[in-house]
C-alpha cells in the first residue's frame, strides 16, 4: 500500500468516528505523542491526537515525519466560516490555500505582513514562503471531484490560521478582508508550513461549526461539523 496517510485532527470529538473505522488498529509512541495506526479504504493509516494551535500540530506533524515519512497529511477538522461565504454549520470546506493570520506587525498605517517586513518563513533556492501557503493544485482538484461524486456540495478556498479565534463578526470581516478567507482555524496553516518544508502533499478538509458573527455557542454545532468532515474525510479516501 506504500506510504501511510497520516490523518490528523486536534480534538477528539473531530476524529473519533474517523479512529472507529481503522480496521488492524494498532498503537505507537511518536517523540512521547500517541499515534494509532492500521489500515482504512485500503490505505495504510497513521492518525493522530495533535491537540489545539500550532505548536501542537507541528510537534507531532515533525515527529511522525521524522519517524515514518508519509506520503500524504489529511488534516481536518472543525472551522469557523466568514459570513456572505455562502457557507452555512454543518457544510464542508476544502483549502486551497493556508495563511497565517497573525504574523506580521501592526502599524499606524494598518496590518504589515511578513512579506512586507521581509521576513520570509522558508527561503530555499526555490521557495519563498510568508504568509501564504498554496496547498496541492492536483490534489485539491481530486477531492472536490471526489467530494462532489459523494454528494458533498462542498467550498474550496482560502483558510485562515488564528491562535486568537475571532469571536467578534467585526473582527472576521477585517481578516477576511485581508487575506481574502473563507474560514479560520488554529492548525491549518503551520501544517502547512511543516509539510512544505518536507514536500510532503497537504490536503486539509474541515467541518463547519459556526460563522464567524459576534460569539453565541447556542448557535455553534460542533458535533454535527466533526461528523461531517469525518464522513468527507471518509469518501474521500474511498475515491481517491
């Protein structure tokens, strides 16, 4: 089956129904972080735990790669959309691109990012990195057909990586505004990162649990997101 796809996730109400499905479900200890591992829609699978923000996700995104070299990262989740998105709870999103949110500096004249302030993230010879991170061109294009083949009207775009969630509608719209997004999450763009500096493909699916309006958890549906990312996250690796 070659390369195992390492399935990622932070939480695990994301991902549990996801873990049930692993059939042969094994276990293993990944630099003190615990990885589950077997076989599913007939790849072989890693999938973990990473837990909430970007250290998290890059400390055990590193580490399996270190350890086992995947050939591919599936990560997915929860996320918030920005309204006027034509995405509604519940609906599944695709990035086509990852941004960090954040990095940058706030000046009198507005937001600078790292680009303006030269401060490249990965400079090679043949990549130069800020922000933005453009995930796999192909690969995003094989899971909407996928998606769409399954019957999930999903939304390919722009996603946003926060370590401060945007719990104002106000706040949203400034950030959408400026990066262009479509949703904002708290993992995304730092594995990412970490899979661009190794060439390993990313492709990162998310469910959405809310819009991203002034904050009122009565209208959140986290459950019902993770379940259905779960169940895209399924048909995808059925189709692909």
């Amino acid at each position: 089956m070659g390369k195992p796809v390492l399935l990622l996730c932070s939480v695990s109400v994301e991902g549990e129904r996801l873990c049930g499905e692993i059939d042969d479900l094994g276990r293993r200890m990944v630099a003190n972080r615990l990885v589950f591992t077997g076989r599913l829609a007939g790849f072989s699978v890693m999938f973990g735990l990473t837990g909430v923000g970007k250290v998290n996700v890059s400390h055990l995104l590193t580490a399996v790669v270190e350890s086992v070299a995947p050939g591919m990262v599936i990560l997915f989740g929860c996320g918030g959309a920005y309204p006027g998105m034509g995405i509604g709870v519940g609906d599944v999103v695709v990035a086509c691109e990852e941004v960090y949110g954040d990095e940058g500096v706030c000046t009198q004249s507005g937001f600078l990012g790292l680009e303006g302030m030269n401060l490249p993230v990965i400079e090679t010879p043949t990549v130069t990195r800020y922000n933005r991170f453009p995930l796999d061109r192909d690969l995003v294009e094989r899971a909407e057909a996928v998606l769409s083949a399954e019957g999930f009207e999903s939304v390919t775009g722009t996603f946003i990586t926060v370590s401060c969630s945007s719990g104002k509608e106000e706040r949203g719209k400034m950030l959408q505004r400026r990066f262009g997004g479509i949703c904002e999450n708290m993992e995304g763009a730092a594995a990412a990162h970490v899979c661009d500096l190794y060439g390993i493909p990313l492709l990162e699916i998310r469910g959405i649990s809310n819009l991203v309006v002034d904050r009122d958890l009565q209208k959140w549906d986290i459950e019902f997101a993770a379940a259905r990312c779960q169940e895209a996250v399924l048909a995808l690796l059925r189709g692909l």
